[in-house]
C-alpha cells in the first residue's frame, strides 16, 4: 500500500520519528509504497528499534541501507532480536553488534540484547 493511501500508517510512523523525540527512516519504492523502516531512539541510549521491511521487499538489501543509517547517522548501538531471528542477528552481526545477555519471558521467547 502507498503510504499517501495509508494515512494511519503514516501519521503513526511520522509521530514516532518525530513527536517521541526518535529519529529513523521510513522507506518508499519509486511508486511511494511502504517498504520499510527503522526507528533509533535518542532518549534511550540509542536503542534501534524496531527495524521492519515488507515481505515484498525482503532480499533486496533495504535493511542493511537501514541498519548503516542507524548506526553512522544515528549512532544506534543496542538493540533486543528474538533469539530465533537468525536472518537478524546474522545482520546485526554485520554492524559489528554481539550478543551481551538474554532474556526469557513467562512465554518462553527468548530476546537477545546485543550492543557494539
């Protein structure tokens, strides 16, 4: 969907970067639809979070141009990733991020907290 079609799209992501005092990008095709996006927050020590690209988008390279904003424009250096989310923290990895504890909920997910 086209993100001008998706004003509740729009409006919320735009309020996140903006508004919550966060910085980030949101990611268009040349058509101006939803591709993406990536939120760094500046009150929390630079949390990344969360990094979302369409599943149309997927294997493009969209979230590595994401995550090199994030961390040289942004300076986001932590972040949490579901521990089964190896195409994730393979990523991370990439950004010179490592695994620096974890955590287990009632559910039984398990998140990582990774830092640079």
């Amino acid at each position: 969907p086209s993100v001008k079609d998706n004003e509740n799209i729009y409006n919320d992501l735009k309020y996140k970067l903006s508004v919550k005092c966060k910085q980030g990008e949101i990611a268009l095709d040349k058509n101006g639809s939803f591709a993406g996006y990536i939120i760094v927050s500046r009150k929390e020590d630079n949390i990344i979070g969360p990094l979302w690209i369409e599943e149309q988008y997927r294997g493009y390279g969209l979230s590595n141009i994401l995550m090199k904003d994030a961390v040289e424009k942004w300076d986001g250096n932590y972040l949490g990733v579901y521990a089964d989310n190896q195409v994730a923290i393979q990523l991370y990895k990439k950004f010179g991020f490592k695994i620096n504890s974890a955590k287990i909920y009632k559910d039984g997910t398990v998140v990582y907290f990774m830092n640079r």
